[in-house]
C-alpha cells in the first residue's frame, strides 16, 4: 500500500480563479524520500500542506481529486487525527514554537497524544539523545541558534512518532553546517527507521544525495533524481556538469554524490585545466570601517574588524549562523552604532548623519521582505522609496529585471515568499542609490530567480555601484562574487577573490571545487571553461 | 549545593515575598526585603542591574509627585511658594504650594523600594520557574486559556522586535517620521503599523497552523514532572503560614506605617520572621 497517494489534485485558495496546484497525481511509498523542487510560487507549500489537510481544511477554498495519506484521506480527516501520522515541519522554526522551554516544546505534541507523564518522559529523553539535545534541554527556545532551533522543531515533530515527516524549506535559514547535519538527521531517519520524508528545497545540491524520488511541479512530473533533476530550474551542480559534458561527449553517468562523480571522471582528468585566480582590481574606497568593535548584553559580536569596500567590487560575506554578518552590514547605514572603532562611507559618517540621509548612498534590504511591504501594490511598493528620496528610477525597468511585470499590479503580501523577497529588493533599488547591501537576498528564490537577481547586480557593479552580500547559498557566492569575507566569532578569517577563499575551505565549498580539488574550479562554467 | 526547587514551592516564596511587600510599610522591613532579594538574585546568578535602572526611572516621578503635592509631616525641609517671578510677572503655582516634608520625601523613597522589591521578586521568580510549568499548574479546564496566554507572553518581545525592524526597514527607504504635517506623520506611520500588524497576523496564522498539524486539543495530558521533595513540602508549608500569619495580623492589628509614614525605623519581628525564610532557595 502507498504512503501517499494523490490523484488528479488541483486546489484554489478562497477567491482564486487559478488554481494553485493543478492536476497533480503521485504517489510514494513507506520508507520513501521524495524531493519536491519547482520554480518560486510553483504551489510547493500548498501542496505540502495538502498532505497533513492544512489545505483545505484550515485555508478554505475548492479541492478537486482524492488524496490519501496512511490510509486517511485528509480533506476529510480532522487535522489533529492526520497528525498522529503525518508530523510538519515549516521553514521559519521561530514561528512554530509554541511552548517557551526546549522540554515543554518536545513535549507539547505528546501531551496532545494524550500520552501519560512516564511515556512523554521516555519519548522526550529518546529524541533528545537522537538529535543531541540534552544538553539544552532546559534552554529557553529564544535563547537557541538558528541550527539549533531548526533540530528541536525536528525532534519535536518526530516524538510524535509519525509515519511520514513532511518539511517546507526547512535548510533556507540555515548556514550550510547545520543544512548539513539536518540533511544526515533526515537520511538516517528515512534509512535506519524508514520514516517516509517529503521534502521542498531550493538548495538542492546538499538534498540530492538523499532522496529517491523527485516531483517536479512545474512540469508535474514524477521519478527518479537522475530522469528529473537535469532538465529542473534548480539542477544540482553535479548532473548539471554531468549534462554540458556528455555534449562534449565525456560520459560520467549521472552521479549521486561528489565522490561518484570522482571515480567516473577519473580518466578524463587531464583535460581539465587549472584555472589562475585572478588578482582583486582595488578600485575607490568607498566604504572603510576601522577597528570596529560592537558587544551585545557584554557578548562581543564584532572584534577589532577593518575591511574597505571598493566601487564596481561585488562583496560577498558569508559565516556561520551568528558569526556576526548582520551586525557587521547593519553599521554601514548607521542602524547599528561601534561600541568603538569608525565608517566612512563615501565620506560620511553614519554616526552623523540620519538613517535616511545614509538610505540615498546606500541601499540596505534585511532579511524578512514583509518588514518592506505595506502598498497596495507592487508598483506603488516601489515607487514608495523613489518618492522619499527623490530619485527617478526606471520602475518598469527593475519590475522587468525582477520578473515581476506580470505582478505589477498584485498585493505584494499575496505573492510567495521568494517574489516578496524580489518587490523587498525592488523597493530599495528604487532609490538608486550606489552602494547596495542585502542580507540573504536569495533566501527562498528558486534558481532562475538567483540567476536574475545576480545579472542584475553584475549589472549595478559594472555601472560602478558597490555590491555587499551576505548569504550562506555557497553556490550563489561562486557564482557571483568578486571577493568573498568569512566571519567566525565576529572576526575576519578569510578575505580575498573568490576562488582563492573558497578553494579548499571545508565549510564553504562548492561541489565541484571538492570534485576538482587542485583546479580552482568553484562553478560548472569554471569547469567547462578549463577543457581542453 | 544549589537545591532546586519545584514551581509550586517557588509560586509559594513569590506570593510570600509580594504579601510583604504589599502589607507592611515598615521602612526597616522594606529595605531589608530589598537586601534579602538582592542576595538571592546573587546566590542565583541573576543580573540585577537592568531592574535597579527600571525602578529608578519610574521612582523619578513618584518622588515629584510627593514632594510637589503630599505637604504631611512636622519635619519640614523647605517651602514651595503660592507664586513665583519670573521676568517680572507673577505666577500662581498655588496647587502644588506648601512645605515639602521629610515625611513626603521618605514616603516617595519607601514607595521606590516597594516597586524596586516587586520587580526583584518577578525577575527571580522569572527566571527560576518557567512560564510553561506556572500554567500548567492552571486547572485543566481553563487550558485554552492558559496556552493563549503563554502564546501571548511569548509574543510580546516578538511584536516590539518586528516593530523596530520594520521602522529600521522603512527607514531605510528614506521615511521620515518626525518631521512634516501631521497628515504626513500618520502616513509614515502607518507604514510601520500596517507591516507589524500583517506580520503578526501571519504569524499567528502559521503558528495556529503549527498548532492543529500538530494536533492540540483541549483534551491533552500534562507533563509536569518536576521532583516534590521533603524540602518542597517544609517549605511550601512554611510559605503557606507566613502568608496566613501576615494577612491576619495586617487584618486584626495592621502593622506601623500602613496609613501615614512616620519617621520612626525599628523593625517589625513578625514580618521579619517571615522574610527570612525568603533566603531559603
């Protein structure tokens, strides 16, 4: 019998006249690990949640197809029944704590089981031995990390002891160490106790090596990685070079992992030429911080840091989660202030002067859209910003450039969360403004939208204007940036071209700098590039 | 050894330290009150200094307020005119004429200290019990309820940080909020309330999502599994009698300095009896 079944689904949300998802049939079987991929507002989540029957049952709206899912059928099944087999896990961990300890949190879905003292103990000490949680098992959860929050979510949905785990993006906030460990967590749970997973990402590369089975919404189509993936928005790095080189004729099938991909490559190694890293052209400072230091309730998050920006440099910033980026981007436009040390920023200091004085040399967009979005509609969205600064922006230019003409005249807040992120971005380019920071801009984007955000940017740097980025997408950081700055502990570890910083290094590398580990090589181009 | 305690006997020492507060108005009593809680907070290595600076701030207008309109007492400090000149012309200040006292001064400072011990008592009551176990103490039948306002606890730093982010966001994109018509000024600000107010509405949209796909029904378990130990027993019981004690001598006697502040500082041993038993845990 399969886990999941669905049969010719299409949904509408209350009012629609499109339907969400449409005509999807699949099915997948106990101990499965499927991939759910397709491009930004493709129906994902809906579809997600058609499986534990949040849709219909707590959004409304039209449902047309049978679905089942161990045996229930969801539309019909109060959701706190499904939930006794179908555990959920949603891409923000902050805004599903509902208890405020990290032993209430793991407790609160076995108290809802109506299970006895005794057993909710047992259960709570197994998971947190399974997921290495005993040692905060009496933290508050405000008090968490990023990686740590994602895992006590995780550990609480599977103390319930569900047959199928299904999870909304759930590496998206995550620094690509602790998407790591949640990936392994998952695959020893799909491998070991054959819980069946079903899994949306963006970030495929890290997901593929687990999963046997993918559907593509966008084409509505389902099977094996190797038959899907290629031909999908978000290929993996890995069958995408597998791909270019069978056109030039070299066959290494279709591997899984990097150290399949070794072992057929192996032979045609030596056609590979090695890439020179190219030296860093400094040009004008346009941004110099010196000896910045800032400390939170006495914690010091940024230590003795001095960095210059230059115009036309593309700037990408990377770290693990609380490493200190954030606060480190947040002092260029005086958001935050230095406990000691100074900017300048083109001359200014945003210790003197006001927010949105700085906001006309530079742009900053933080990393939750919603904060941005409060029009009517997307235009107005960014015609807001022009009309504050006084700029003249090419509106329709920057909707075109973002893909979003066809939403010009949409809510924003009704469009998905990669496309609130791009009117966020709009809003601020609005501006003009000549230095632009971003805080994890591609965070929720599938990978044609990253490609167009990052052409657009390349855009700006060749116009002259300065480019920050921070994010923990290594690939959009191989693909995009002219220097890369690692943060750990609030202090600068690694500053340099690209190639030369994430050459090698164990938690910021690209899969195919590991597949070719003395070429230089970051990005599939790299690699087709360097053939001979 | 650091003994540790149950909820219910730390609810016990909370409402025992907040009926000293609340009854006696003892000067001696009320600034040894403060000490006992000052060392406790030590003993369990809770800041204090963010408190101290709260209660300072709000004893600012409590002692102006005495000083300019409570004129009781015989030992008179200095005298507050019935007018002033000021540039030549004469200003009635007649409301808030008369002698400031010694009395009103003290008054101002005993009123200090019993918000200074309020606030000391929340904050080591904070952090020595969780929020989720006070509620499950709540009866089963109003668990609805306690959850909401767990939820709601929970909540509101969430909603003060979203609102900073979203002025920071709005900032960002030029908003001036402090300058121009008060038509402008609205306008401004709504683009801050507007995004805070969606945000939280999402965001409770997910968490009641979070909430029924994890399956919450009123009809749930607890767990509250904590260790009730001899030592939880002695002293919950001891609390229980403090508190009894207090109430029935504050009702058949009532302790000095309860309707007007006298200048006279001795101790209470009653209340002392019981405020050390506050040292306890």
């Amino acid at each position: 019998m399969k886990t999941i079944e669905f049969n010719e689904v299409s949904y509408w949300y209350p009012n629609a006249d499109e339907p969400a998802i449409n005509d999807v049939s699949f099915s997948v079987s106990p101990g499965e690990f499927l991939l759910v991929v397709g491009s930004t507002g493709c129906g994902k989540s809906t579809l997600l949640k058609c499986i534990n029957g949040l849709v219909p049952h707590f959004t409304g709206g039209k449902i047309k197809g049978s679905i089942t899912v161990c045996g229930l059928n969801p539309t019909e099944t109060p959701t706190k029944k499904v939930a006794q087999h179908v555990g959920f896990v949603f891409q923000d961990p902050e805004n599903q704590f509902i208890m405020s300890t990290v032993e209430s949190e793991l407790a609160f879905g076995l108290e809802n089981l109506r299970l006895s003292v005794n057993e909710i103990s047992e259960r709570i000490s197994q998971v947190s031995s399974y997921f290495n949680l005993s040692h905060i098992i009496n933290k508050k959860v405000s008090e968490l990390s990023g990686g740590e929050k994602q895992k006590v979510v995780l550990a609480s949905v599977l103390a319930m002891r569900p047959k199928v785990i299904v999870l909304d993006e759930p590496t998206s906030q995550l620094d690509p160490e602790s998407a790591s460990n949640l990936l392994y967590s998952l695959n020893s749970l799909n491998s070991d106790f054959g819980l069946t997973v079903v899994l949306a990402d963006h970030r495929i590369d890290r997901v593929y090596p687990f999963v046997n089975k993918v559907l593509d919404l966008d084409c509505g189509v389902i099977g094996k990685p190797e038959d899907i993936l290629p031909n999908s928005v978000n290929s993996p790095a890995l069958l995408k070079l597998s791909k270019d080189l069978k056109d030039k004729r070299i066959n290494i099938g279709h591997p899984k992992t990097v150290s399949e991909a070794k072992i057929n490559l192996k032979k045609h190694l030596k056609k590979f030429n090695s890439k020179k890293i190219k030296s860093r052209k400094k040009g004008v400072v346009v941004v110099s911080i010196r000896k910045l230091s800032k400390s939170f309730n006495g914690k010091k998050v940024l230590n003795n840091i001095n960095l210059d920006f230059f115009r036309g440099e593309f700037t990408v910033i990377m770290g693990r989660n609380g490493a200190g980026k954030s606060t480190l981007i947040k002092h260029l436009n005086g958001l935050l202030q230095p406990d000691f040390g100074s900017i300048q920023v083109k001359g200014m200091s945003p210790a003197s002067f006001p927010i949105e004085e700085m906001a006309r040399k530079i742009g900053f967009v933080s990393q939750n859209p919603n904060n941005y979005l409060f029009s009517e509609t997307v235009s107005e969205e960014l015609a807001f910003t022009a009309r504050n600064l006084n700029s003249l922006p090419d509106i329709e230019r920057i909707l075109e450039n973002l893909n979003l003409s066809s939403k010009k005249n949409l809510y924003p807040r009704d469009l998905s969360g990669g496309e609130r992120q791009k009117v966020a971005i709009g809003s601020i380019l609005t501006g003009e403004p000549d230095i632009l920071v971003f805080d994890e801009p591609t965070r929720g984007m599938d990978s044609d939208s990253k490609h167009q955000l990052i052409s657009l940017l390349k855009e700006f740097t060749d116009q002259g204007k300065t480019v920050v980025v921070v994010t923990h997408d290594v690939e959009t950081a191989a693909e995009s940036a002219d220097r890369i700055i690692i943060l750990d502990n609030g202090v600068i570890t690694a500053d340099g071209p690209a190639t030369k910083v994430l050459n090698g290094n164990n938690l910021f590398q690209t899969q195919i700098n590991k597949l070719f580990p003395t070429k230089n090589y970051l990005t599939v181009d790299d690699a087709l590039k360097g053939l001979t | 050894m650091k003994l540790k305690f149950n909820t219910i006997t730390w609810t016990a020492w909370m409402l025992t330290g907040a009926t000293i507060t609340l009854l006696s108005n003892n000067p001696a009593n009320i600034i040894l009150l403060s000490l006992i809680l000052l060392a406790s907070a030590k003993k369990h290595h809770i800041s204090t200094s963010n408190t101290i600076k709260a209660a300072i701030f709000f004893s600012i207008p409590l002692l102006l307020i005495n000083v300019l309109f409570v004129h009781e007492g015989q030992h008179i400090l200095t005298e507050i005119p019935a007018d002033i000149h000021l540039i030549g012309i004469q200003i009635p200040i007649t409301p808030i004429s008369g002698p400031i006292t010694l009395e009103s001064v003290s008054a101002a400072f005993l009123f200090s200290i019993l918000l200074l011990n309020t606030l000391l008592l929340f904050t080591i009551y904070n952090k020595e019990t969780s929020i989720d176990n006070v509620l499950r103490l709540i009866p089963t039948r109003l668990s609805h309820s306690t959850l909401l306002i767990a939820i709601a606890l929970r909540f509101i730093p969430t909603i003060t940080q979203d609102a900073q982010a979203v002025t920071e966001a709005q900032r960002c994109r030029g908003l001036i909020f402090q300058t121009g018509s008060l038509a402008n000024r609205i306008k401004a600000n709504s683009s801050v309330m507007i995004p805070t107010f969606v945000n939280s509405l999402e965001r409770s949209y997910v968490l009641a999502e979070a909430l029924e796909s994890r399956g919450y029904s009123k009809n749930r378990t607890r767990y509250l599994k904590e260790d009730w130990s001899l030592g939880d027993w002695i002293l919950s019981f001891t609390y229980l009698l403090s508190i009894t004690y207090l109430v029935s001598s504050w009702a058949g006697f009532g302790f000095p300095y309860w309707n007007n502040p006298e200048l006279l500082f001795s101790l209470d041993l009653r209340v002392l009896m019981t405020q050390m038993f506050l040292l306890i845990p």
